[in-house]
C-alpha cells in the first residue's frame, strides 16, 4: 500500500473511530421500553479518495451508529446521478434514480454495522442521508 494511500485510509479510520465514540454517549441515557432515540444523524458518511493514477477512485464508509434496539433500514442516500467505471456491488449501493440511491440493498442494519465501498468516477459525489426508517 503506497504512503498517501495508508495515510487517507488512517485519517478516515480516525474520523470514523470519533464519531462512533462521540455518538456512545455516557450510559445513562433513558429510553422508553420500545422507543427508538435513533435519527438520520446516526446514519454516518465518510468518504475519502484513493490516490493512484488515472480516474481517481473513492473509499465511502457507511455506519449505523444507533446503538439502541431499534435498527435503520431503507436507508436512502442523496448522490446526483452517482455512477462509477467500477462495479460497486448493487447489494451495498445503488442508484435508484436521480439524486436516489439505497444502502445495504433496504436490509436492516445493526448497531455499528459498517458498508464499505468504492467507485471510480471524475468527482466525488456528494453523499448525505435523505431517508431512513427505523425498526
């Protein structure tokens, strides 16, 4: 693995590594019986580019941070008119239609579960979440 390559991939794992802490809270959280206290914001997106040559290549890291019993599903993301020169696989991340795409083919995810991927294109897409149900 080239020194750039290790270094993108290490500062992505520290982003990810703080904002699954920061979202542990202290415990003492209280929490009807039944009640989901989870919201889009735990739905976390980071992205980060692969340095090689030619069409430059991007890393997305997808993590349900909710650790409460209830779990997102239909995760839907907003990405413009994503495509990539590189299969993704259509179980992780597809595009449904403009500015559409979902996460984990619609499954649940559990608590601090993770999809990772990437895609080559021009640009990075913008990626953010646009829906999610929780169950």
């Amino acid at each position: 693995m080239a020194r750039k390559e290790f270094l993108g991939s290490f500062i992505c794992l520290l982003l990810v590594t703080f904002f699954i802490s920061s979202s542990l809270g202290d415990g003492n959280e209280r929490k009807l019986a039944g009640s989901c206290t989870c919201s889009n914001d735990n739905i976390y997106i980071v992205q980060g580019q692969e340095y090689n040559p030619g069409i430059p290549t991007f890393t997305v890291t997808i993590i349900n941070t909710c650790k409460s019993n209830c779990k997102p599903r239909n995760i839907h993301l907003y990405c413009g008119w994503f495509a990539s020169w590189d299969w993704v696989d259509p179980k992780d991340f597809r595009r449904i239609s403009y500015d559409d795409c979902l996460v984990n083919y619609g499954r649940p995810m559990a608590p601090f579960d993770t999809i990772y991927f990437t895609y080559t294109n021009t640009y990075m897409y913008h990626l953010s979440v646009k829906s999610v149900e929780f169950v």
